[in-house]
C-alpha cells in the first residue's frame, strides 16, 4: 500500500507537467494565460507592449520561447509518469533520485514564481504539487 502512495502523487504531478507544457505548447498566445501576473511584472498591458514598433516581432519571440518551455514541461512530465512505474520503485537509489528530482524541480519552481510572478495562480498549482511531493516522500519514509 505504501509503494501505491508513493507512486500515486508522482503520477499525478507527471500529468500535471504533460498537460500543462501541451497548453503552452498547443495555444496561440501562451503569454496570456498568465495575463495578470505577466502583466504585473512588465509593470504595462501587452496591447501596450506591442503597440510599439521597436516590439513587433516580440509576440513571434514569445511565443518560440513559450513552446520550448512548453516542450521542456511536458517532456519532465513524461519522464515523471515513465519513471513512476512499480518495477523501478524496487530500487531505493531510483526511489530516492526520483523523489529528489521532482522535488527540486516544484520546490525551484515555486520559490521562482514567488520571486517573479507572485500574483500567479500557478502559485495555487506550485502548492498542490508540495503537497503531493510531501504525501510521496511521507510514503518513501514508510518504504525504508
């Protein structure tokens, strides 16, 4: 039962990587979809930041960058779901290794999103996925 709540919250968080990185990847102005904290930080409106004719290539820019991030997530995502298998969760180095890996990544994750975009409701997002963390590592503990 314990390996099963292990596993289960990391699967969870691997999909939540997979589906998110396919949203940047796949909408047309990934930028928005966190319009009010992105907005907050450039401190102006983006109808504002692309109205100037110095930025018209900048909406093209942003959105190459926001399809390799999108690419990126979704790729750590599937390495989560694809690692999270019960056949790897007999080795305790791949146990550990995997639960410090994800954890970097959501801990990194959040405390960037604290320092830069704090308005975000990726913020909420960041905070489920601790708690999902902590249930795997609360369960790794039982495991050992």
């Amino acid at each position: 039962m314990s390996k099963k709540l292990f596993l289960t919250p990391l699967v969870i968080l691997g999909y939540i990587f997979f589906i998110l990185g396919i949203r940047w990847l796949i909408v047309d102005e990934p930028w928005m979809l966190d319009k009010v904290a992105n907005e907050e930080r450039l401190g102006m409106t983006f109808e504002k930041l692309f109205s100037e004719e110095i930025n018209e290539s900048l909406p093209g820019y942003l959105k190459q960058i926001y399809r390799f991030f999108g690419l990126w997530v979704s790729v750590i995502g599937l390495f989560i779901i694809s690692f999270s298998k019960p056949r790897f969760m007999d080795n305790k180095g791949m146990r550990k290794t995997l639960l410090f890996c994800v954890g970097f990544t959501i801990y990194s994750a959040l405390i960037l999103a604290y320092k830069f975009i704090p308005s975000s409701p990726f913020i909420y997002l960041g905070w489920g996925s601790v708690i999902l963390h902590l249930i795997s590592v609360w369960n790794y503990r039982k495991l050992i």
